[in-house]
C-alpha cells in the first residue's frame, strides 16, 4: 500500500458513469488518484495514449462491473492492457451486477457491491483496501465539490443540498421530489450532508427519505451514532421488502436496542418479514442479558406475532416471569406488571397456544410469591394480580385461586404479621371477583384487622 498516494484507474461502461463517478468522488475524499475517461464515445479499435498512460501508471484498475461491462469491448481491452504492462497492475472487479462468474472478471479477486443499499459501506471498504486502516478524515473541500457536482446533475438533489446544506431541513413538500431522483446519487449525497452537518432537522429529513426510498442507510447509522433518536422514523413504518436487509442491519447497529422502534418495525412489515429474517429478528430480540424495561416486551411481543411457535421466545419470556424481570415497582414511567398484564391479556384472548405456556409460568410464579413469608413478595403476587383483574383476563380465576390459597399454607406458618397480611389478601381476592375497588379493599382490610385486634 502506499497510503494517499495510490494512483486508481476506473474502468466502466459509459453506462454506469453514474457509479464510476460515484466511487472516484469517495476515493478522492481520502487522498487517492482516482481517473476515468469522462467521455460517452469512443472512435476507433484501440485503447487511445491517454488511456494507456493512465492505466500504465496505476496502482490498480478498478472494473464497475456490470451486465452493461460485459458487453463493453473498452472494459475488455482495459482489463487486457492492464494485464500485458510489465508491472504489476491489481486489477479489482465491483460487482454491481452479479457477474461474478464471467470470464472477464473471474480471475481477479474484487468486492461484492450487489446490495446498492450497503454501497457506501462498501466504497469505504473498499478505500481501507486502496488508502490504508485508518482512513484519514476526508477532504471537506472534496466532499463540497462532489455534492455540489450532484447537484448540477439531478434537480431533486439540488434541492437536498439546499434545504439542508443551506437551509434548516429539508422542507415536506421537497421530500418527495428527493426521492425520485436516482438511487446513488441520493444516497451518496444524503451520506456526504452527514459528514458536513450533524444537526437533528437534517437526521430526521434523512431518516424520513430512508424510509420512502431506501436511500441514505449509512448517514442514518452516522445519525443514531451521534445520538440522534430517529430509528423509528427510519425503520418503524411499512417498508419495501427490497430494502429489509438493510433496515434490520440499521437497528443491529444500536446498542442497547432501540426497542420502540424495533416493535413497530416488526408490526409494520410483519408480512414482508415473515420466516426469511427469522435469524435477523431473533438476534434483535433475544440479545444476552436482555430485559423487558423499556418498550423490550413490546418488541418481543411483535416478534412472538411474528413467530407464535417460537420456542426460544417462549423460553425467553418464561425466563423472564421466573427471574422476577416483571416484579418491578408499579409507577407511571416503568408499570412492569402492567406491561405483562397487557401482553398476557392480549395473547391469551388471541388463542395463542405460546401465550398459554407463558401463563402457566407466571401462574406458578404468583404461587411462589404469594406463599412466600414475606410481605414485598406477597405484595407483588397482589399486585399482579390486581393488573390481570384490572385487564379483565380470561385466565383470572387461576391467579386468584393462588391468591386465595396462601394464607392457610403452611409456607405462612409462624409468620408475624399473617393474620394482617391474610386479611388483605380474602379482601383484595374478592374484590378481583367483583368490581376491582383496591383502595376500598385495602380499608375494609385494615379496619377488619384492627378491630379483630382490640376485641
């Protein structure tokens, strides 16, 4: 390697200029020579002198390759001319189409760019091979050039650069027209106003374009890098199923997980996502040492839609119930019985032979508190089953009975304060029977008990 100093030769067919313009910008970002002939035709059977020189004093060739390379005799006589010099000239297939297997570029050991989605992440991977690990911080006056350069040539990215380069965001009504405009040139552009501007207007405008044309996947990640909460902009709405890929490699990204976003993702494209992504959804889901706090059990709800025979999520929320992660204090910001009241309810209602294997758990878990001597744990087993009460849950009966049966078990036996802890739950027991008054219960309970005890 010879750090910035690499002399590249681009070899296309005039037409995928587009892309070969597009991988000379970013190579020029980071120091590198990057040439290509810039003209739409060429007269006459042989490689010109300008060509030649150009190729002869390169480090290497770079070979857009593409359908429209494989019919290309210039492309063909490139590669050969590069092939015959006397020094060594590495010659680097891009395979934009998939042509990996043609004779022409068989030989030569090149990089997958198949996936347009992924392409930026692939020219700065590709700029590590040519420039060196590190790569240097990019020329801010190459990155100008080259998105003014759009610009000129497509009408919507202009209108990118003006509302977000020199403007406050992109505007609404301009939204649209950016997303019509060619893929590369959008997604190249979006990438480039990242790197010049890290204000929130312009991450939510690009997480808004990602979302319309699948556009602008790695300036989204620079974005949620910075801190920027736009994940469900970008991902948590109805998306094309061309660019799911790319979608769920932008919320692998994040760590924690942004589990909102990660939910309304899952309902949104449910249909798209069915079983192909099922090794993408559960690594997303079922990451180590993950909790239900936040909006976690939302997600994980979405993904047992998704999957409702899943036995790793099964085990997952069992997990879950067994290890206490739904025991947590019943405030308004993190209402973690209430969270599981809710999906309970809900899955249950719904049939869902997952759902019953779930309850059966969290049953014997209520069982296991409300037997407990201690009066935090009975207090959960209450509470839990004052929220399933509360959701009017058609399994109910089950988690009063454990409820009910406590007191006179002899779990309880030589417990101090069993005559008052058995008092309040008969009364909150039969309020889950009748008209879920809990105050009221707990103020019979306590007179009850006092005047049991000065009789």
């Amino acid at each position: 390697m010879k750090g910035i100093s690499m002399r590249l030769f681009i070899s296309h067919s005039h037409q995928d200029k587009s892309i070969a313009r597009r991988v000379a910008r970013t190579l020029r970002w980071y120091g590198a020579e990057a040439w290509l002939d810039e003209r739409e035709l060429r007269l006459g059977s042989r490689l010109d002198d300008a060509i030649q020189l150009a190729i002869a004093e390169s480090d290497a060739v770079l070979v857009i390759a593409t359908e429209a390379a494989v019919k290309s005799v210039w492309v063909e006589r490139e590669i050969a001319f590069a092939s015959s010099t006397n020094h060594v000239i590495s010659i680097c297939p891009i395979y934009v189409d998939d042509v990996i297997a043609h004779p022409l570029f068989a030989p030569h050991l090149g990089i997958d760019a198949r996936d347009r989605y992924q392409f930026t992440e692939v020219l700065d991977r590709l700029a590590k091979a040519f420039v060196g690990v590190p790569l240097p911080a990019p020329d801010q006056g190459q990155l100008e050039a080259g998105v003014e350069e759009l610009s000129r040539k497509s009408s919507g990215v202009a209108l990118l650069v003006a509302d977000c380069l020199k403007g406050e965001g992109l505007r609404y009504e301009h939204t649209q027209l950016v997303t019509e405009a060619p893929f590369h040139e959008v997604d190249e552009a979006l990438y480039v106003i990242s790197l010049l501007n890290n204000s929130y207007a312009i991450a939510a405008a690009t997480a808004a374009i990602f979302a319309r044309s699948g556009a602008g996947s790695a300036a989204v990640s620079r974005y949620l890098d910075s801190g920027h909460k736009i994940m469900n902009s970008a991902v948590g709405v109805a998306l094309n199923p061309e660019w799911l890929p790319t979608a769920l490699r932008v919320l692998s990204s994040v760590i924690p997980r942004e589990d909102q976003a990660l939910a309304s993702f899952l309902w949104s494209n449910a249909e798209a996502l069915g079983s192909r992504y099922r090794s993408e959804v559960m690594h997303l889901v079922t990451s180590p040492n993950r909790g239900p706090k936040g909006f976690a059990a939302d997600a994980a709800a979405a993904a047992l839609d998704l999957f409702p025979a899943d036995k790793d999520l099964v085990l997952m929320w069992t997990s879950w119930i067994r290890n206490g992660s739904f025991d947590g204090p019943g405030n308004p910001e993190a209402d973690l019985p209430e969270t599981f009241a809710f999906w309970c309810d809900r899955g249950l209602k719904a049939g869902s032979a997952s759902w019953e294997r779930i309850f059966a758990e969290f049953v014997s878990h209520v069982r296991k508190l409300a037997r407990t001597p201690t009066r935090q744990s009975v207090d959960i087993a209450l509470r839990h089953m004052m929220k399933a009460a509360d959701r009017e849950n058609p399994r109910i009966d089950e988690i009063v009975r454990e409820c009910e049966a406590a007191p006179g078990t002899a779990e309880w036996d030589g417990w101090a304060d069993r005559d008052e802890m058995g008092i309040c739950v008969l009364e909150l027991v039969e309020e889950a029977r009748t008209t879920r008054k809990w105050g009221t219960a707990r103020l019979r309970a306590r007179k009850i008990f006092e005047e049991d005890t000065h009789s």
